[in-house]
C-alpha cells in the first residue's frame, strides 16, 4: 500500500514539474514575441504575432485548467459544466464587443441634424446693405419684428 502512494506521490510530481516547465517555456515564448513586436513596422505581422500569443495564453490556459484545478482527470460532465458556459461567455464578450464598434461607428458617421441643416433656406445679403445707417436701421427693424412675435406667443400662453 505505502509503495502506491509513493509511485502515485512521485508520478505526481513529476506531472507538476513537466507542466511547470511546459508554462514557463510558453510565457517566454511570449515574452520574446511581445518585445520582438515593439519594433515592428508591418501591420499583418504584428496582427500574426498577437495571434501567436493569444494562441499561446490559451495553451497556458488549458495547461493550467486541466492540471492544477485538476479537470483533467475529472468527469465529462463535469468538464461540460465549466467548458459550455465559459464558450458562452467568450460568444458574449465578442458579441458585446462587435456592437459597440458597430455603435462607434455609427455614431461617427451620423449626424442627426444634417438633413435640418442641409434645408435651412438662407436669404442671399444684398450687396451694399452691410455698411452704415442703413444697416443698423435694418437691424433694429429685425430686432422689433422679433420682440412683437414674443409678447404674440405670451398673448396665446395667457
């Protein structure tokens, strides 16, 4: 029975340290990728090597899922429980993501008050009109036309 244990304890171990090592080789397999990145000049490259490490983080991820949460040697359904729930959750983050750029987007390109703005008729100014006495005249005459259709609507409130 103690000679189980002891091939059980060190067949353990060794797991630990096989998986151990497997994640620190990724991370810096990363690393060396990320810094590598810092000088690129080529978009499609750089698109390629954040896909590489995302790649790799999912790797670590799964790594790190199956030995030290111990799924690896849990039930089907057990793994089902945690798995189908968390694709639901990367479906909703990518979902919620793809709607707020759209959202951006949109929100960029329309203007509301466009359509108002291109019907507004405006009056051509008569050439001479904008100098002198006339000009003020024309403007105390715009002023008054805009007091008597106040006090109009204060007469209709009333």
């Amino acid at each position: 029975m103690a000679h189980t244990a002891e091939h059980e304890a060190s067949h353990g171990n060794g797991e630990v340290k096989k998986v151990t090592i497997i994640l620190s080789v990724l991370t810096i397999i990363e690393l060396v990728i990320g810094f590598w990145m810092i000088g690129m000049e080529s978009e499609a490259l750089r698109m390629a090597c954040k896909g590489t490490i995302v790649i790799l983080m999912l790797a670590k991820a799964f790594y790190i899922v199956a030995y030290f949460m111990h799924l690896k040697h849990e039930l089907r359904n057990m793994i089902m429980t945690i798995v189908v729930p968390l694709a639901l959750f990367i479906w909703f983050i990518i979902a919620f993501l793809a709607d707020g750029n759209s959202f951006r987007n949109l929100r960029n390109t329309y203007d509301p008050y466009f359509k108002e703005q291109s019907t507004i008729k405006v009056q051509p100014k008569e050439h001479g009109s904008g100098h002198g006495a006339a000009g003020t005249h024309h403007e105390a005459s715009d002023s008054t036309k805009k007091g008597e259709e106040k006090k109009a609507v204060e007469e209709m409130k009333h």
